[in-house]
C-alpha cells in the first residue's frame, strides 16, 4: 500500500519532471525564480508568500518589502501558479477593532482553506512580532480576527481541518529581535480567537535545525500523519543558514512527533539562495499538492528577496523521513 493522500486533483497543478541524475528528494524548478524582486515597481523584495488553488487558477498572498523597506502582504492570483499578477496595493483588512486593525507591519503570510473560507495568518507587527489571523472568500476583501497570541512569535500555520472539534495552529513563541532560538508549539482554539492547550512539538535539534526552527507549507495530511515541511536553522561562523526539512506528527494528537528527518530536504545552494538581502536562505510557506498523483510543488522564499519552486512527491518525502528519522 502507498501513501494515501488527503485533498483534491489539481488538474492544472505546475510541475516539472525529475532532472535526469538527480537524486535529490526535492528538485529546483529550472526557471527559479519565479518570482523576482521587482516584479512590482515599488517592490524591494517578494519572497515568504503563500499560494493556494482557487477557482479555475490559482490565488496567494505575498509577502512584499517596498523601497521604503516596510513588509507589506499583498494579493495575487495566477493561472498557472507559476507566472503572478501581484496587486500593486497591500491589502487593507477590515477589522472592526482599530486597535487590532492597526498595525506597523506584516509579512511571512500563509494561508490554509478551511470549511468555507481560506484564513490568512501572517507575522504581525503588535507591540512585537505576534500572529494575524484574518479570512477572505475571494482575495478581494478580507476580514480581520484577533491576534491569536501574545507577541512574541512567529510562523503561525494552521491545520486544513479541526482536530478533535478545535482549530489547531502550529507557531514558534520568539522575542523581538532575529530570534536565536526557537522550537515549534502546538494550539488549540474553539472560534479562531481564544487560543489555549498549548503543547511542545518539537525542539530544535542539531546540524541544519540546531539554533530554531519553524513550520512552513500548511501541513499535508496523509495516511502516514500529518507531513510538516518545516525550517531549520543553523548558526555558522558567517551568521544563519535555513534550510527546508520534514517530519510527520499524529494525526489526531499533532504535537506528538512520529518521525523528523535527520537530513534537511534542502539548502541554499543555487546564487538566487546564497546572494540577497538575507544570504543563504531556504525558507518554505506553502505547498500545492495533487493529492491522486501525490506531486508536491513547495514554494520558498530564497535570500529573503525572491520566490522559488521546488517539486517532488508526498510518498518520496514521507520515505525520506522515515527512512532518515532522528
């Protein structure tokens, strides 16, 4: 029996074939990337957006870093899920408390679909980094939640469905600054505003992931557990290097680890990874997954300043991780 996915056909889904000799679990799409810095004419830097199907195409949220340098979250939408028409304008949240509704800054978006509606969650500049929640039916209007924690933190992914009648959220609790620690926790909420039974997954480890890590794409269910494609970082004597590696949790009790990957599934290595505002960077946010084929395309933010692509397939990561388990 092969591993079982959970989720729809995307018939229009990008994808790009093995390159021959390549052994690599993940492989880098050859027009990386996909998503330059000055895509925009205000843009300084595009990079850390998340991306979903919608309707007959597809629609995102990215994260935009102007020529003043303020991180804004914009719109976009794409019919290939390659080539992206961004909004000009960051998207400006309804929210019925101006307190929550005003903020200093935004970035880091992901966004997951839930029952009705697809929730964007993002780094919100509160007091401190924290976690924005808001929804959207049509990337046209979104509607502002509650911030869902205290600051400070980072990284807040949701799982595509309840768990056990409540919302669950991945985050990485930080500090104010370029956080040098960090492992990933585990909440629960009843109505997407009050946020509690809070429990640790994992702690950083070692190698890639010793100094922090952090959850990327939304998590993929499958028949193995819950597939977490996460960050880990690593403090060399030149500062940090991200990479991009995985694990599986429970499916009904996702704090409880099953299997973490010793191996990262990527690092930096091509120039657009090495070279930017932010060297050596491989930072995941969000997946597209068929689930019939299980081909998986992973979109990363690369040196902080653009967006890449990567493909590979559910079954050969969930192989990878368990075959290379810490």
């Amino acid at each position: 029996m092969g591993v079982k996915v959970v989720g729809e056909q995307l018939p229009n889904m990008p994808w790009q074939d093995r390159p021959a000799g390549c052994s690599d679990v993940l492989w880098r799409y050859d027009n990386n990337p996909i998503i330059p810095r000055d895509l925009l004419p205000t843009s300084n830097s595009i990079f850390n957006s998340a991306v979903v199907p919608f309707q007959d195409g597809y629609a995102g949220v990215f994260r935009v870093d102007n020529k003043a340098r303020e991180m804004k979250i914009h719109a976009g939408f794409s019919s290939n899920a390659l080539d992206w028409t961004i909004d000009p304008e960051p998207i400006d949240f309804v929210c019925s408390d101006e307190e929550v509704g005003t903020f200093v800054y935004g970035y880091d978006p992901r966004v997951c679909w839930i029952e009705d509606r697809y929730y964007v969650t993002w780094c919100n500049g509160y007091h401190g980094p924290t976690i924005g929640a808001a929804y959207t039916y049509d990337f046209q209007a979104f509607y502002q939640l509650e911030n869902a924690f205290l600051p400070f933190n980072r990284n807040g992914v949701l799982f595509p469905r309840k768990i056990g009648g409540r919302y669950g959220m991945l985050s990485r609790p930080s500090d104010n600054g370029h956080t040098p620690f960090g492992d990933i926790f585990y909440s629960q909420s009843p109505d997407m505003e009050y946020w509690g039974r809070h429990r640790q997954v994992m702690a950083a480890a070692h190698g890639w992931q010793s100094t922090k890590i952090g959850a990327g794409p939304i998590p993929i269910e499958t028949s193995e557990g819950w597939l977490m494609i996460y960050h880990g970082v690593l403090t060399s004597c030149n500062g940090f290097v991200y990479s991009m590696g995985a694990a599986l949790l429970d499916l009904e009790e996702p704090w409880k680890v099953l299997y973490r990957g010793r191996p990262y599934l990527m690092s930096p290595q091509r120039d657009y990874e090495c070279v930017g505002d932010v060297p050596n960077v491989v930072f995941p946010c969000a997946a597209l997954v068929d689930a019939p084929s299980g081909r998986l395309a992973v979109y990363y933010g690369a040196a902080d300043t653009v967006t890449g692509v990567a493909f590979g397939t559910v079954a050969d990561i969930v192989a990878f991780v368990k075959d290379n388990a810490l």
